[in-house]
C-alpha cells in the first residue's frame, strides 16, 4: 500500500514538471519583441548608416526638378517591414525607405 503511494506521488511530480516545461515553452516561442521606434533620423542612421526599408526595396528613387531618377542603396541599410512601419513617419519621400542616405 505504501509502495503504490510512492508511486502515485511520482507520477504526479512528473506530470507537473511535463506540464510547468509546456507552459514555459510555448509562452517563450510565441513572444515577440516590438521593432524599436526611432525619434530621429540621427538616431536611425547611428544604427543603420543608410536608413531602414522595406524588404522589396531594391533601390533608392530619387526626385529632382520634377524627374525621377533611381540609384542604389547606400550604406548599412535594414530590411525589415515592421521596423520600417514603426519608423514610417521618417520616410519623407515615401519610396519604402526612411532616413536613406541618396
């Protein structure tokens, strides 16, 4: 009779640690940190030198008396669609990439 009290209270630890490492696990997988938002320009270009774009873009468009022209992207740029949707408001031209260097 004891022998099966042992038991049974075995189990249950068991049980209880199998569960507590689910638990754990599926909370730790699911988290996502938020992109960080920049204040400024200044602030995005000490991370990334050429600014932050979204994953399509492929080069920089440019706009000069009224012609639009295309050049590549310059310096340390970050491709990443929700950092650039945070940092949205810092794209001034809305070509898909903020604080570009041109």
């Amino acid at each position: 009779m004891r022998t099966n009290r042992v038991i049974r209270t075995i189990g249950l630890s068991a049980a209880a640690a199998v569960l507590a490492t689910t638990v754990s696990l599926g909370g730790a997988a699911s988290a996502q940190a938020a992109p960080t938002v920049y204040k400024n320009c200044t602030a995005i270009n000490k991370v990334y030198s050429g600014g932050i774009a979204k994953k399509s873009v492929t080069r920089n468009k440019v706009t000069s008396g009224g012609k639009v022209t295309y050049r590549a992207l310059q310096g340390t740029v970050k491709k990443d669609d929700a950092l650039y949707n945070a940092n949205k408001k810092s794209d001034r031209d809305g070509d898909g990439i903020a604080c570009e260097k041109s």
